[in-house]
C-alpha cells in the first residue's frame, strides 16, 4: 500500500501541473481538501482518484494527519472534509462550535482493527482480549517486554511493538475498548500516524506485534499474519463475514467522513465530490479492502444531505 500512496501523490501533483499548462491554464483550479485518518485514506483516495478522471477541473487534496489531527484542521475550518476512524469527541465539537463549524457526519464503511504478527511467528495462534490488555496497558511499559511474559511457552525473546500514534482514530479506539480507557497505553513502542510504518516495521521483524485498519493487512498480507482474537467466546479472525455477523468482537467500528456545513452549502465542487463519494463509495470499499456498509444506511445518509 505504501507503493500505491506514493503512486496516488505523484499522480495528483502530475494531474495538477498538466492541468495548469494546459489549455484551460487561465481558470481557477477548483480545491476540496481532505484530511484526517490514515485508516480511511485510502477509501478517499481512491474515490478521488476517480472523481477527478470525469471532473477535470476539480482536485481533491488527501492528507494524512490522523483522525484527532485532522479535527484539529476541520473545526478551524481549513479544510472542506475529514476522514475519521471514530466519532468526534466533545472537545472537537466544541472546537468546531466555537469556530462555526456545523457538519455532516457520514458513515462510508465498516472497518476490522487487525492486529498483526511476522509471516515467521509460528507460536502465536491467537491472543484473548486479556492478553492484549496486558501487552498495551500503561503500566507495562518497561516490565512486559518478552513474548514469554505473555504465555510462558512463547519464545523467551524480545518483544517489539508497533501501533498507531497518539492522533490516530485507532489508537483512541483500540485503547478505549481493550485497555479500557481511550488514550491509555504503554508509550515504548514505535508509533506512526502512517500504517504503512507499521506495516514495514513488522514485516521486517520476526519478534514485532501491531495493530492498524484491516484495509492494510489485506493488502499485506503476502508480509503479514492477522491474529484471531478472542473475546470469550472463541477465537475469531478479522473477515467480512466476522464483522456482518458480529463475531469479530470489539475490534469491530464504522468509519466516517466528516463534511463541512458550509463548504457543502456554498462550494459547488464540494457537493459534486461528496455527492459522487456517496454514489460510488461501496465499490472502492471493497476493492481497497474495508466492509461496505448495508445499502439503507447509504440511502438514509442521502436524505440526511437533504437531496
């Protein structure tokens, strides 16, 4: 996934810069700015990678802050749209109120917090939600630092950790539902707002767990070993058909984008893309790897745009 991100940024700095020496180079180029999760990046890219192919002179701008970075940027009204792996918080509400911010709050997809070991990790065959607990809890860091402190048969070698950082989405979920408190978690691992980073750095390493968006793994997953999980009732690995059913337990989320009010109402190209996104999400859901959300919820976040 790292080779198709690179991929997209060349192709829309290129796109931009044939637009602009190109014949209509005396028109203003039209913006829609996206930041915010990294998990539901490439949702967005794609569908704005194919939006711009039948609208020429629009382009879409995806960054990568992480969710809470990218609220941050939303709610000060600098950008028109914000990808996010979990709902918005009171504070970011508050932000955004203070700064006039209304918003549409836009579910696109379901998403399966995979939690991921080298291809050569051949005693972990899944962990309890204890287990995981135990590993990311803060007070564990500096004393659970070896496979075999999480089950005594395990390998007496060092474990590395890999996860999200601290303005991720999936940070705030993974913490909240297995440590028990949103934002609560060992600081000793390697953290990036990027989870192609954490992609390379356990498929480099034979000793190395971590957690990032199921989109992710898929497309990793010749470098990769998803972890059942179990949560009471059995182990269960991440799959469609685990998050339809509710078996894969609670790593399970929906995913969102957050439109701003005002860039919806007032900015024309704004409510083509976000119009478009609603009619074509589905299909790049799947193909990039995420759970399509059931057809009524598409249809009812059509009527909540009041179209």
């Amino acid at each position: 996934m790292n080779t198709m991100v690179k991929a997209a940024r060349f192709l829309l700095v290129l796109s931009v810069f044939l637009y602009a020496c190109g014949p209509g180079k005396g028109k203003k180029l039209k913006m829609v700015h996206v930041d915010g999760s990294s998990t539901v990046y490439p949702i967005t890219e794609a569908v704005a990678e194919e939006f711009q192919k039948d609208h020429p002179g629009i382009r879409v701008a995806v960054g990568i802050s992480g969710t809470g970075g990218g609220f941050k940027k939303f709610c000060r009204g600098e950008t028109d749209v914000n990808n996010a792996s979990r709902r918005i918080k009171p504070e970011e509400v508050e932000l955004c109120r203070k700064n006039g911010i209304e918003f549409y709050e836009i579910p696109v997809a379901y998403d399966a917090i995979t939690v991921v070991v080298h291809p050569d990790n051949t005693w972990v065959d899944y962990l309890t939600l204890e287990e995981l607990r135990r590993i990311w809890a803060p007070e564990s860091q500096g004393k659970v630092m070896k496979w075999s402190q999480i089950r005594e048969e395990w390998p007496d070698e060092d474990l590395h950790l890999y996860g999200p950082g601290v303005d991720s989405g999936t940070f705030d979920y993974f913490t909240e539902v297995v440590v028990g408190k949103s934002g609560a978690s060992r600081g000793d691992y390697t953290s990036s707002e990027d989870d192609n980073v954490l992609v390379q750095g356990v498929a480099s390493d034979r000793y190395a767990l971590g957690y990032f968006g199921y989109a992710y793994y898929v497309e990793n997953r010749d470098k990769l070993k998803a972890v059942p999980i179990d949560a009471g009732e059995g182990p269960v690995s991440p799959s469609l058909e685990s998050v339809l059913s509710g078996k894969y337990k609670p790593l399970s989320r929906p995913l969102y984008i957050y439109v701003s009010k005002k860039s919806f109402k007032e900015k024309p190209h704004v409510k083509t893309f976000v119009l478009y996104y609603l009619d074509n999400v589905k299909e790049f859901v799947q193909d990039v790897g995420y759970i399509p959300l059931p057809e009524d919820m598409y249809e009812r976040t059509r009527e909540l745009l009041e179209i």
